[in-house]
C-alpha cells in the first residue's frame, strides 16, 4: 500500500529507538494510521519539528500491517493552543484515538475535528466547540442522539425538561429526573441541533449530556486527557490563598 499527500492530523506522536517516531494520524481518506517517521527527531531531519500533535500535514506513506512507513511530509498547520484549548484539543484527538478502528475512512469526523482546532486557534472557547464534535463524532459512528424527538416519538420543545439516560435515550422530565439519567432542556438540544447556545446554562447541560453519551464507548478506562487536566485544575487550586483541596473543573471542558 502507497498513499502520497493525504491530508491528516496527527493527534499522538512517542519516542521510538534514538531518532525515529511513531505517530498516531488521522487522515481524511484512509481514517486513523499508526506509522513510523524514520529519522524525524534527527536534528537535521527535513521531518523535524512537522509532526507535533495537533498539526496538519499532507502526509504520504507505505507498508502492510498496522505499522507503516512516512514516505514524506508536508507542513500545513499548526494551532497556537494553550490552556483550556490546548486541553480540548487533546481530548478530542485522544477520543478520535479510542473510538475510531485503524484504516477506517471517516471523512466528516475529520473535518469536524479540523474545524474544532482552527475555531479554537482562532478565539473560540473550547467547552463550546468540543460539544458539537462529540455530537458529529457520535453521529459518524452510528451512536448518535435524537436531538429533536423523545424516545415515544414526542417532538423536543423548548420550554420543557428531558431526561437522558444511554439505556433508555430521552423523555420528557414530568416530575423527576431517576438515577443515572442527565436532565437537558429543550433549547440545549435545539441548540445543539442548530450549533449554538444561547446561554451559559446550556453549554454545561449539552456536556453533561455529551458525555453520558459517550461513556458506554469508552468504557472505565479513563481518558488520559481529562486526568490531566483534572490534576492540573487541583494544582491551582491547591495552590491558591485559603485553598481547601477541591476544585469545580465545570467550565473548562
């Protein structure tokens, strides 16, 4: 197999021998690929310093198995993230990791990921964007919500409350929300539908939402990403005056 100049993003890359990488990209053609950059930590390596995570490359490549060879690599773009951005581009290369199969093409949850990273580059806050590429990436892979109708066939209106639970899916929240369900309003999942929220309170409702979503596909492994920032966000709070050693990670993923 021979593939010249495929647009990819690489979302992990890690140390192999003295000189070499071996990269975990995802392409737009040919889905996610694991394959070796020979020489790319070289300090003369034509390579050096192409491949960081998050880039974009046009990347060509070669070999059988699930190991390949880069063959050549063409800079595209890199994406000035820190922080919080930095944190949710992670998140979502590490959930393109988990979720995708090797060798399997799926162009849409490519392009949504590319968008999440420029947006983010760009200004745009990390807990909005990341919402509508959990809601692409889960509707690519055939795990996605029925935004606009409950499970007994009640159109979504805004104005009510509606209970999700991965088992069961949506219903209207007449008087309670059980156990191991997450309470959304009608206007986070309009706007989720519509790719925008009009107000703090949905950003956070459509996460918790997300991610009761997503948990039945993840399993109990936990996403390396998220520790992370966890740990991180304990740090600065342990480290502020008077700090009492908790800390609200709501808002930044």
């Amino acid at each position: 197999m021979r593939v010249e100049l495929e647009r990819a993003i690489v979302l992990h890359r890690r140390a192999w021998r003295d000189t070499s990488l071996i990269l975990e990209a995802f392409s737009r053609e040919h889905g996610r690929i694991a394959a070796i950059a020979k020489g790319a930590r070289r300090a003369r390596s034509r390579w050096r310093g192409l491949l960081e995570p998050l880039s974009v490359v046009d990347l060509s490549w070669s070999g059988r198995g699930e190991l390949y060879t880069v063959s050549g690599v063409e800079y595209v773009r890199g994406h000035a993230l820190s922080g919080n951005a930095l944190m949710g581009g992670l998140y979502a290369a590490e959930l393109v990791m988990r979720l995708t199969a090797r060798d399997d093409p799926h162009a849409r949850v490519h392009d949504s990921l590319a968008a999440l990273l420029a947006a983010m580059s760009d200004g745009a806050p990390a807990i909005v964007g990341l919402r509508f590429f959990e809601r692409d990436l889960l509707d690519e892979l055939g795990y996605g919500l029925d935004l606009a109708a409950t499970e007994a066939g009640e159109a979504v209106t805004p104005g009510r409350v509606y209970a999700y639970h991965p088992d069961t899916g949506l219903r209207q929240a007449v008087a309670r929300v059980d156990r191991g369900e997450v309470a959304v309003s009608g206007e986070t999942l309009v706007g989720l539908i519509e790719g925008r929220f009009a107000q703090r309170s949905a950003v956070r409702e459509a996460r918790d939402l997300m991610q009761a979503a997503l948990a039945p596909h993840l399993g109990d492994k936990p996403l390396k990403s998220v520790q992370t920032l966890q740990a991180m966000q304990q740090f600065a709070a342990d480290s502020r005056p008077g700090a009492r050693g908790s800390t609200d990670t709501g808002d930044s993923q």
